[in-house]
C-alpha cells in the first residue's frame, strides 16, 4: 500500500505546486464563478483535466516533452500572453456598461452548452501554458524510473489530478459564495480589477521576447 501511498501523495503535491499560484487562470476561474457556477465547475474541471494531461506526458516522456517544449517556449509564452490580453480587453469594454460580460443561458440546454462550452475554453487556455508541461516534464524526470511503473505512475497521475480539481473548485465555491454577497456595482469593480490583473500577468509572461 505504501509503495502507491508515496506517489499518490507526491502527485498531490504536483498538483497543487501547479494549480496553487494565483495566476491568470485562478482570476479568470472566479470570475466565471461570479457569472455562472455551473459553467465555472466546468472551467475547473477543464483546468484540471489539462494539469492531468500533461503530467500523464510527462510522466511517460518527460525528457522528451523538455527537450521539444523548452526551445519553442518563448513564442508558446508569446501566443499565451496575446490571448490573455484579448480576453482581459474583451473584458473591461464588456464592463463598461456596468455588467459582466456572461453566457448564462435560459433554459436547461443552454446551461448544458454552456458547461460545455466553459470546459472547451479553459482547456484551450490551459493547453497554451507551457509552463504546466516543463513543470510536470522536471519533476518527473528527476523522479526517474520510479514513477515508470505503471502502479506507481498511475497513482501519481490519481494524485495530480484530485488535487487539480479539488483547487479549482475550491475556487470556484469561494466566487460562488462571494457572488451572493458583493452588490452589482462592487461585482463590476471586481471584474475590471480582475481582468487588469490578467493583462498584467499577460505581459510578465511574454517577457523576455522571442
């Protein structure tokens, strides 16, 4: 039991060395959450789904992934950054009027594709990180062949991806719960103040250039 205990809990760790800092996405997340919970439990799940996805390959080809990811990181850092600074622009112009910009749908299908919709997007935005792929790509080739076999990686991906997931929906029931309590004109501040915190982190990525 031990022998899948210690990379169950090392994957854990991963997971939430990943999905802890309060970066772009985590701001993004909340604000999903102050629109819409049911989409955000979607854009976590989308997140966490990605966070997975790349410890898998990582743990299967790390070397590989550091080897083809770092020399084309700057440009990957480059597009990731035009996209948050799209959206963090898209963002406050929708806030101008007063209201977030949403997707709330009226009828049960809507909020169906709405989910949906939710979880393409963040996997999109997700996927654009490079640094989600080095940081698994590390730490699973200094652990070596003691995450090659298929117990122990396999409980190492179970931890990655519980503790993913739990994170980003521990944020988004704090959006939730924070949703029902702020008024309308302090929920547009939040918006614009967070989506100003995304185009800031968006040009501390892009730096140095390419």
């Amino acid at each position: 039991m031990n022998e899948l205990l210690t990379p169950a809990l090392a994957g854990a760790a991963a997971g939430l060395g990943v999905a802890m800092p309060m970066g772009a996405m985590s701001v993004l997340l909340l604000q999903e959450a102050l629109r819409d919970r049911r989409a955000a439990v979607a854009a976590a799940a989308g997140i966490a789904t990605v966070d997975l996805g790349y410890a898998a390959l990582a743990t299967a080809l790390g070397p590989w992934v550091a080897s083809h990811v770092s020399p084309v990181e700057a440009w990957v850092r480059l597009t990731s950054a035009a996209i948050l600074i799209a959206i963090a622009a898209h963002g406050l112009l929708s806030s101008r009027g007063g209201a977030p910009a949403g997707e709330d749908a009226p009828d049960g299908a809507g909020v169906g594709v709405g989910a949906l919709r939710a979880y393409g997007k963040y996997v999109g935005l997700t996927v654009v990180n490079p640094t989600t792929a080095l940081y698994f790509a590390a730490l699973t080739t200094a652990q070596g062949a003691s995450l090659r076999g298929g117990g122990a990686g396999a409980a190492f991906l179970v931890g990655v991806g519980l503790a993913s997931l739990l994170w980003q929906q521990a944020l988004v029931a704090l959006g939730a719960v924070a949703a029902g309590r702020i008024s309308a004109t302090a929920r547009t501040w939040t918006f614009r103040l967070g989506y100003g915190l995304v185009a800031a982190y968006a040009l501390k990525i892009a730096f140095p250039l390419p």
